[in-house]
C-alpha cells in the first residue's frame, strides 16, 4: 500500500483516470470511467477505488487565498493563505498566513510578542510536525 502522505488529493486522482482513459481511447481501447478510477487505485498501490478515495479523502485541500482558521503556538486565530508552497515528495506544504488580528505568541503576563503574518510547515492533516515545549502542534489549520 502506498503511504498516505504520497497520494494526490482526490481531484488529481480523479484527473488521472480521465487522462488515462483519453489515451487509451486514442489507442482504440475502450474503457469505462469507473474502470479508468480502479487502475489509478492500482497504480497507486490501494486494492479499488474505494479504498484510495477513503484514503484521499482524509487529505485537505488548501489553495492562496483561501480563508483558514487555526492555533498558532497554542493560540487561536482566523487567517487568509497568502503563499503555499509543495515540499520535498509532497508529503507537506509550507504555508504563509496573515492573520486578520495579530496573535500574542509569547504566555507570559509581563511580556508580549505579536505576530500578524507567519510561515509554517503542515501536513496533509493541516497539523504541523514541529512541536511546542507541551507537545501541542506550533501551528493548526484549517479551512474556516
């Protein structure tokens, strides 16, 4: 089974089937869309369709521009994507937000450290791999 991390997002995978099928319709080979769908899930390692969609589907799509909202070091914000950059094999983004109200990322009562655009690596799941002195994500989207 291939690793989740390394499955396109279901609009791609959906995208590859209709390729795939308008290649071989040049070929002189009939295929149905739902059997294009099942050999993309091959392809990808998952035993059907089903199974790769399931997989897909935990995955969130997130585009510039768009409205998220979130924890940035342990405090909320809601913010706008203002860049949004694939790394490595895919498996994570980084991302730049502006938050609409600067976010205080400091705990303590007698000091204050305001943030108001910010740039983090998160996963699939929104989740970033870094991590705070507590355990908690550093940064937590998603979409508002």
């Amino acid at each position: 089974m291939t690793h989740l991390e390394n499955i396109a997002p279901i609009e791609e995978l959906k995208a590859q089937a209709k390729r795939l099928r308008e290649k071989l319709r040049a070929a002189d080979v009939s295929l149905s869309h739902s059997e294009a769908l099942e050999l993309v899930a091959h392809q990808h390692g998952a035993k059907d369709w089903n199974t790769l969609r399931a997989l897909a589907g935990n995955r969130m799509l997130l585009r510039v521009g768009d409205r998220v909202e979130g924890r940035y070091l342990g405090q909320p914000f809601s913010a706008e994507i203002r860049g949004l950059t694939m790394l490595g094999d895919g498996a994570h983004r980084r991302v730049t937000l502006q938050f609409d109200d600067p976010v205080d990322v400091v705990q303590f009562d007698s000091f204050s450290a305001f943030r108001q655009r910010v740039t983090g690596e998160i996963g699939w799941d929104g989740r970033s791999t870094r991590h705070t002195s507590d355990g908690q994500p550093q940064l937590v989207v998603r979409p508002a």
